[in-house]
C-alpha cells in the first residue's frame, strides 16, 4: 500500500486490507473488518503478523474498546471525502481509549482533508490511488497556526496569546 | 469590536493562498466539478444560476468602516456595483468570477474578513441580537462568546466535515431579535436563581423541508462549559446524524428521531466526559471581553436640546426617529437604522455609492461602526442624539432613510429565482408587487409591527416559516405559485406559521395580503398586533376572504401546489 506515513513520507508498507472472505497470508500485517475479527479471532490471533482492524464512521467503538490493544493499526474508513464520522471516531481513539498505535485514513481520502485527520490523531493516509501523494504533503504546511486545541495536541490560541 | 493579532492575520491570510490554490487546481482540471464543491462552499463561493455568488461572513453582524469601504471596492472592482446583505447579517456578491475570487478575498483580509465557512457543512457564521452591547434589556453582551465561539469553530478538525450546515444564534437580551430558537444551536444568556449568568441551550431548530423550533437542552450551562458543551452537541450529531438524504441530515432531524430527552441524555454522557478539558477560563473570557468595551459616550449627551426642535420643526425627521430609530442604555444616545428597503429595490440590495456613504456616515456619527441585521438592514448602534438630524439627511440623500423599519414593507427576501438556482419562483418581484401595493406610509403605521418573509423555494432562506406573514414561491410545471402562511414567529415565542390554503398566482399575492390586512383591520381589538390577532382568531377568518369568489375548480387544481 502506497502511504504518507507518521514521518510524513512517501512510502510502499506491506500493511493489507483483507476481504472478509479473502485468504489470510501467513504473515505480514492485515486489515480485517470488525465483522471478521469478530468470526475469527482465534485464528487471527494465531497468527505470526500484525493486525489491523477496519473500522468504519458507524463503528460502535464501545464493543470493539477491549480488544484495542491487540492491534497495530486501525484503517478509519472514508466511504466518501466529505463522510466527517471518522474524524470524531479518531478523537474518540486517541483520547477516551488510548489508543497508541497506528491510525490510518483509507477511502476516498484527499489532499484537502489530510491536515484535519492529522489534527484528529490520524498518523498515516492511504490516498485515493489516483491522487499525487507528493503533491498532498502539501497539506500539511497550509497552515501554520491554530484556533483550536484538538489530538495533535494544538494549544488554542486563545492560551497562546496570554 | 474584535481586532486581530497577527495569529489571526496569518490564518485568513494562509486561508487565502490555500483557496487561491485549490482554485488553481480547479482550474488545471486536477479537481473534479464534484470535489472542487465542498471545498469552495465551506468559502461561501456558489455557482449560481448566471455566475457564481460570493458570501462574505460578517461576524454577528459587526463591521469598521474601513470593511464597509472594502465591500464598495469590490462591489465596483469585481461585480455589478452592489452588495446583498442576507439573513446571517453576512454579505452577498452576486456576479464575482470564478478566477478572480482569490484577489477578491486577499482584499477582504486586508481589511480582517474573510469568507470562511459562510456555506458548507460545517458551521457557519455566527449570529447575533443587532441591539448587542446598546440594548437595556440585556442580561449580557452576547458578542465576547460569539467571537470566542468563531474562533474556536474555525477549521476546527472534527468538525469541518459535518451531515449538513450548522448554525448558532446568540442572544443575550429578554427580547429575542436573534431568531434563536430557529438556529442549529440557540443560546440565551439568562441569570439563574443565584444571580449568575450563563447559557440556556436550544438545539434542532431550522427551516426548510421540516421547519422545527428548537428544544431546551440544558436550562443553564455555567460560561465556562460553553465550548465542551457545543462540543458534546457536534460529535453526538457528527457521528450519529444522518448522511445519506440532504433532506434529513440537519441536527433537527437527529433531535426528532431520537426525541428531545434521548438526545439530551446523549449530549449530557458525552459531555461529563469531555467537559473538564476544554473549560473556559474567566481570564480568556474577560480577555475577550476587552474588545467590546462602550464607546467614550458624552456623558452629557442628553443635555442636547437641538433633537426636540428638529422633531417638533420636521414632521418627516419626526417620523423617521419614531419608525427608524430605537432607545439606547445610555441617555441621549439612540439605535438608528438604515434601511435597505427603499421601494423599488430588492431587499438587502446595498449600491457601492451607498456603502461608501454609510462608511463615512460610520466615521461622523457611530464610533467608525456599523452593523448589519437579521432582517437585512444596517444599523448604527451609538448615534449622539444632537448627531441624528445630519444623520437622517445623509441617509436620505443616499435612499437609505426609508421610515418603514418594523412596517410590512420592511421584509426579508431571499434572492429567489432572480439568481438563486436553487430558487423555485421569483421573491424580488413579489416584494416590488407588495411595495407597489403598499406604498402609503400612514396605513403600514397604523398597521404596527408586521413581519413578512418570503423565501423563493423549501430552503427557507428568507425565513417564511417564521413570517407573521410567510410567502413561499413554488413551482408547478413552470409556473411560479405563491404559498401564503399567517402566523409565524422568530421571537420568544418562535412558531411555524400556519398555510392558508391552496398558492395564488404570481399576480395575486399583493391582493391578498390586502384582503389579510383588511381582516385584520376589522378584527383587531384596540392596539392589538398583527400576531397577536392571528393567534386569537386563527386562520379561517383570512383564509375565508382570502378565497372568497375564487372557484372551487381553480382551488381544487392549485391545491397540491
């Protein structure tokens, strides 16, 4: 998969995103849905890899809360550019349940809504395939300021000024 | 009013190079006409029936005379010469070009504006009572927590993205000219019973398809909460609101469907886990504060005996102070508005010669200010009562001294199908319709207060679910019909008008309201208002004359417009 990761570069990882009906490699790390992990974790369990869980805007993060630790990385999934679910779904990760590891935008995800996943606590993007991945770290230097306090651990402004 | 640091000049000014840039790429075809859209609506730039349409915030209403200035040179520079105020007390350009939208908005944050978030699916502009700071019956002035809540709400991360548009109105009087309780969250500043001030909030108001007033959440929120609070508001409706029907994605909706206490519950449990990091503390707020201090008044202004002679020598200034201008706190000041309803121009219309006018008449007389209302009108906020007589002359000289503030000509309308291409039916043309029909002055006084709003399509820009007179233009198979609702109210005691029957023809809105006012007339006890009347006898008196001699064929053929 072909990312901007946590250093903010440009990079190929081995991470895949499984159906849940596709084969299960026997290693690398793989994405299955809550759906999956849910049918099938003893096996996946079992497995040398590392694990990620998809995890979608409607995703009732409460049941899935427990678990969070066996996974490396969480796949935020955005069906579509303008879907803000996931956004909260990633503050929610990072600050009510602690979520450490890796959270990763895939979807329909842009150069125009990157910056804003990061200041969620989303680490890595998977962009549209079509899109310039060089071209959207861009994003990230837009801007130099902020209003708000958010999980990038922004100091509102309003404390800056004092 | 608010002035910016440099940490504010640096984000309107990176958000002009990154809008210049995602024009650019618009341009060279690296983004699509579908991903272009929500980029450039969340900077209020529409693609409009015959040009795109720029809406530039006006935060609740308050504008510096230099931004007046600005507005006229862009009204010059990149459009037909005027300006449109709109419902959110913002300001609309109707003919800017595409290309050239991001030379228009490095002007505007020359002068500290900007368009973000005036249109999109996030929130919007802010609104306010237009008497902030100047009215007696305020508890507080609701200004220093709208400011603090724009910033806050400006690209804030989480909710940028949200099911639809978003918007706060903030009062802080016992009178509601806000509109509150039809706003997306409406705030009240109100005293508890141990004196002190903070919130009480309403949430899932709005208009359009499923007009509903908002509900009570929270009788009173202490000031520090206020941010968590809205924030608990905007994660339980950004993940739980619904994104696959237009129709049913506002936070009314939610509120419906969930029903008032269940979503309460919701916003309280998200809210006591979030509220102790985001408080907000009494020095940021009396920080904030600090920008909205009084004027240095005359403290002798009162002492001023040239206003009693030019009423009692002037009968038309006389008229102009009693239907124009309002008290002040402060003795020997007074509220004046300027009116953009002049006869024979659309409501909310503003020329570029009249912006610069008002921008020097600002500077004499108003403290360099000037703020724009919900109704689509100016107002200054802080005229010395000996300043008033030269005031009214400028006005007049200018077309902008129409005494009608208040009167059934004094209506909001939204652009209609004149430009909107949303729009089912022309607005502009009935209003011209109802100036014509209503043009003698004495009988609209002697009418009292009247509010008619009329809106050219379902999305209720012009508020007509709210109208104690509401006009809504609909379409039937490219005919435009007009819908006729009595009742409505965008005050303390916000209600949905009540429709009188089948639409009327283009021609015969005007008649119509003549014959509503003739009920009214001859129904009305002593001084009674218009609402009033309506609330007591109900629709059917009007609906009777309304109807009366048109045949029940021609009735039976509108009825399902």
């Amino acid at each position: 998969m072909r990312i901007i990761d946590k250093a903010l570069q440009v990079t190929e990882d081995d991470w895949q995103l499984l159906d849940d009906d596709g084969d299960l490699p026997d290693d690398g790390g793989v994405i299955v849905s809550v759906a999956r992990w849910q049918k099938e974790r003893e096996a996946l369990s079992a497995r040398e890899g590392r694990l990620g869980l998809k995890i979608a805007g409607d995703t009732p993060l409460e049941t899935i809360a427990p678990d969070l630790g066996r996974f490396a990385l969480l796949a935020l999934e955005f069906p579509k550019f303008v879907d803000g679910r996931c956004f909260s779904q990633a503050r929610l990760l990072r600050g009510r349940y602690g979520y450490r590891g890796e959270l990763r935008a895939v979807g329909d995800v842009v150069r125009d809504t990157i910056d804003f996943m990061r200041r969620c606590g989303i680490d890595s993007y998977a962009l549209r395939p079509d899109k310039n991945a060089e071209d959207a770290l861009e994003a990230f230097r837009e801007f130099s300021v902020r209003y708000q306090g958010a999980a990038d651990g922004a100091v509102p402004i309003y404390r800056q000024r004092r | 009013m608010y002035r910016y640091d440099h940490f504010d000049q640096i984000i309107v000014n990176e958000r002009v190079q990154q809008f210049r840039d995602q024009t650019r790429r618009f341009l060279a075809g690296e983004l699509s006409d579908d991903e272009f859209r929500p980029l450039r609506l969340r900077n209020g730039l529409y693609i409009q029936r015959y040009a795109p349409m720029l809406r530039v915030a006006v935060p609740y209403g308050l504008l510096r005379s230099e931004q007046v200035r600005m507005f006229a040179h862009i009204a010059r520079r990149y459009d037909r010469n005027y300006g449109h105020f709109s419902t959110r007390q913002n300001i609309q350009y109707n003919w800017p070009k595409l290309e050239e939208v991001p030379d228009i908005l490095e002007h505007l944050a020359s002068v500290q504006m900007h368009a973000i978030q005036t249109s999109g699916n996030c929130v919007r502009n802010i609104t306010a009572d237009h008497l902030a700071g100047v009215a007696a019956d305020e508890v507080e002035d609701p200004r220093p927590y709208c400011e603090i809540m724009r910033q806050w709400s400006t690209f804030h991360p989480e909710f940028n993205w949200l099911p639809r548009k978003f918007k706060i109105g903030v009062s802080g009087a016992a009178t509601d000219r806000a509109a509150v309780q039809w706003h997306d969250i409406g705030l009240y500043l109100v005293r508890n019973s141990q004196g002190e001030v903070g919130f009480k909030v309403l949430v899932g108001g709005g208009m359009g398809r499923m007009p509903m007033v908002a509900v009570v959440v929270r009788e009173f929120l202490e000031k520090k909460h206020l941010l968590s609070y809205i924030e608990a508001i905007l994660r339980i409706y950004n993940l739980e609101g619904r994104r696959d029907n237009i129709h049913r994605a506002r936070i009314k909706v939610l509120v419906k469907s969930l029903g008032a206490e269940k979503f309460r519950e919701k916003v309280e449990a998200e809210w006591l886990r979030t509220r102790d990091g985001l408080i907000l503390r009494d020095q940021e707020i009396e920080w904030m504060k600090s920008y909205f201090q009084p004027p240095a008044y005359d403290r002798s202004a009162a002492d001023d005996k040239t206003l009693e002679r030019h009423i009692a020598a002037d009968p038309a200034f006389a008229t102009w102070i009693k239907r124009n201008t309002r008290p002040h706190k402060v003795e020997g000041y007074r509220v004046a508005f300027v009116s953009l309803k002049a006869p024979g121009v659309a409501p909310g219309d503003i020329t570029a010669e009249q912006l610069d006018a008002v921008a020097d008449m600002a500077d004499k007389y108003n403290f360099g200010e000037v703020r724009s209302t919900h109704d689509q009108n100016l107002l200054f906020s802080d005229v010395h009562q000996a300043h008033l007589y030269a005031l009214w002359n400028e006005l007049k000289r200018h077309d902008l001294a129409t005494p009608n503030i208040g009167t059934l000509t004094d209506m909001i309308c939204c652009p209609g199908l004149d430009f909107c291409s949303l729009a089912n039916a022309s607005s502009i043309s009935i209003a011209k319709q109802i100036n014509e029909r209503f043009a003698d002055l004495d009988y609209l006084y002697d009418l009292g207060e009247i509010q008619l709003k009329m809106s050219g399509c379902m999305n209720a820009c012009g508020h007509h679910h709210a109208g104690h007179i509401g006009i809504l233009g609909v379409d039937k198979d490219g005919v435009e019909f007009y819908q006729i609702q009595l009742g409505g109210s965008a005050g303390n005691d916000a209600a949905e008008g009540d429709r009188i029957g089948p639409a009327l023809a283009k021609g015969e809105v005007a008649a119509a309201i003549a014959k509503i006012l003739e009920v009214f007339v001859e129904q009305r006890e002593g001084e009674e208002l218009f609402l009033d009347c309506v609330r007591r006898i109900g629709i059917e008196p009007f609906k009777a004359r309304v109807y009366a001699g048109v045949e029940s064929k021609k009735v039976r053929a509108y009825a399902h417009n």
